[in-house]
C-alpha cells in the first residue's frame, strides 16, 4: 500500500465556463450514416436480443458514436456492481409513470454476456418491471467503459457515503475481472477515493457500520497503490478488519455512556473524536499506527469522567447510524 505520507489525490478542478458556442458539433455534424466497429457489435446485439434500433448519432459534445434502441425489459438488467435500489423510490417512481402515461428518460444500456446492462438506470427498469412493461427505451453506447463510470453517471437519486461506498467495492472485484493487469492507482477514476473501497467492506459485513464517523481520517490517510487491484484490496481488507474491530469497541463505550444516562445520536463521534489524536500530529502517520493507537485510547476510556457540557461542546460530528 501507498504511505500515508502521500496526499490524497486532488479533486479534478470543475472546467471553466466555456465561451457560447466554441466546443462540440452543429446539429448536421451529428448525423451518423453508416456504423462501424464497437456501433455495428452493438446494433447487432440489439436485434439479436429482439430489440430495435430507432436511431443513431454521433453525441454533440465528444462525437461519440450512439444508439437509440427499444429493448425488451427481460434482456436488460442493473450493472452487477452498483447500489441496491431504493423500494421506496422505485415504487414512487412507478407511480409518476404509471399517473403520466408515458416513459420519457431513456436508460443507459452497453452490451453485457446475456443482453444489456445500465449503468445508470436501475430505479427506472424497476418502475418499469413494477408496471408490467415489455420493453424500455435505451440510449445504447457501444463502448464498455461506461458502465464503470456509475458514480458520474447516476443522478437518479443522491448517494450517502454507504451507497457510494458499496458500489465502489463492487466496482473494483469487476474491474480486476476485466483488468487485471492493471494497478489501482490506474483505475482511480472509477473509485473517485480510495477509502469508498475500504468503507464498502466494512458496510459489505455490517450494514448499520456508522461510516461517517471513520471516514474524514480514514481518506486523509488513504492514497491509491501501485499495485495490481487484488494486491492492493487485501490491504483495503485488512485497515477494514481493523476499523469494524475498533467500531465494536467504540459500542461498548457509547452503550456505557447510555448507562450513565447519555442520549445523544452522536455519542460514537464524541468517543472516537476524544480518542483520535491526528489533528494534533505534525506528520501524518500510518493508517495502522493511527487506529492501533484510536483502539488503545478507547479501551482506556473513563466514562466516568464524561460530562454532558464535553458532549454537547463536542458540536457532534456524524451521527452514529446513516
């Protein structure tokens, strides 16, 4: 793994507001005549799963190449790597559709072994599957690399960090399917931080796992490796065994302070904030050292000593559940 010493990678500066008219394609420029390549694969696998291409264009902004195609709603499924839907969404959604009449947000859809997947579209195909509709409109594009690129693409419904977290762990075991070869720092455009991954393992083995109040420390102190996906996910695995382990003992602590007559949804915060010494050092140090030394102020924990002014001067922080 990378040393902590090593910042963070810097979040990508939002481009500057562009002159009007100065990027992409005039509407005549997007006329797309003839297919070819990764576009003809694609339009071949939509007729093969009994779908129909209604059009094809080359996006105005990159020249991309795309497809307007109807699918039938069996042959299309969520990418196997992203959020859990929402029941109460999809469900509130079916009813808007349902009220309207009409589908009017194509999902994205790129070939996958037994039809299509989307990216970006699972709420909508649930809404859809909850009507009983045979087929979905779908923008199809013809390269894979999409699909990975859910966290930009997803803007159905705003991800919490547990959301975020799990579907980047998922992103990273199908990326080292598919590449391999490749080292983590490589892929960290599709992960955004390095800590999604090691948060999503620790929601992966409890689901109630109180992130927030972990992960401004963990992703400080968290870079991306040079080392292939697998190698760099066994040291993910371990930090994550190391923070359940530590969450566990911070439990015990918050359930003492209940005892005592505590009630407060931000007493995990209280505890760990108390026991976290990172704002007062000058270097930063390992992820390891620092959460062995976390634990070892935890378990010397004196509740007694606790008073209801420390918590509420402690101005909370994350809450213990999100």
């Amino acid at each position: 793994m990378a040393k902590a010493t090593m910042r963070r990678m810097p979040a990508r500066k939002r481009p500057r507001k562009a002159k009007a008219g100065t990027r992409g394609a005039v509407p005549s420029d997007t006329v797309l005549p003839e297919l070819s390549g990764e576009c003809l694969a694609a339009k071949e696998a939509v007729e093969r799963c009994g779908g129909v291409v209604a059009g094809q264009y080359l996006d105005p902004l990159g020249g991309q190449p795309l497809l307007v195609a109807v699918l039938p709603l069996e042959k299309v499924e969520p990418t196997p790597f992203q959020r859990d839907v929402s029941d109460a969404h999809h469900k509130r959604l079916a009813d808007v559709l349902d009220r309207t009449g009409i589908f009017l947000d194509p999902i994205i859809a790129i070939r996958a072994p037994s039809g299509f997947w989307t990216p970006n579209g699972g709420h909508r195909l649930a809404a859809m599957r909850r009507l009983g509709a045979k087929s979905i409109t779908a923008l199809v594009v013809p390269k894979r690399e999409v699909a990975w690129q859910i966290l930009a693409l997803n803007t159905e419904k705003a991800h919490n960090l547990k959301d975020k977290s799990l579907e980047v762990l998922r992103i990273s075991r199908h990326l080292m399917e598919e590449r391999v070869d490749k080292s983590e720092k490589e892929c960290g455009y599709y992960f955004e931080e390095p800590s999604f991954i090691i948060m999503g393992l620790c929601y992966e083995q409890n689901a109630r796992f109180s992130g927030g109040v972990y992960h401004s420390f963990v992703r400080r102190l968290t870079a991306f490796s040079d080392v292939a996906l697998a190698q760099a996910l066994k040291g993910h695995e371990r930090h994550a065994a190391m923070l359940l382990e530590l969450d566990q003992k911070v439990g015990e602590i918050v359930q003492k302070l209940k005892a005592r007559g505590f009630v407060s949804p931000y007493l995990k915060s209280f505890v760990v904030a108390r026991a976290n010494p990172l704002r007062f050092m000058k270097e930063l140090p390992e992820l390891d050292d620092l959460l062995k030394t976390i634990r070892t102020k935890v378990e010397r924990f004196n509740v007694e000593k606790v008073k209801q002014e420390d918590i509420v001067a402690s101005g909370g922080g994350a809450p213990d559940e999100e």
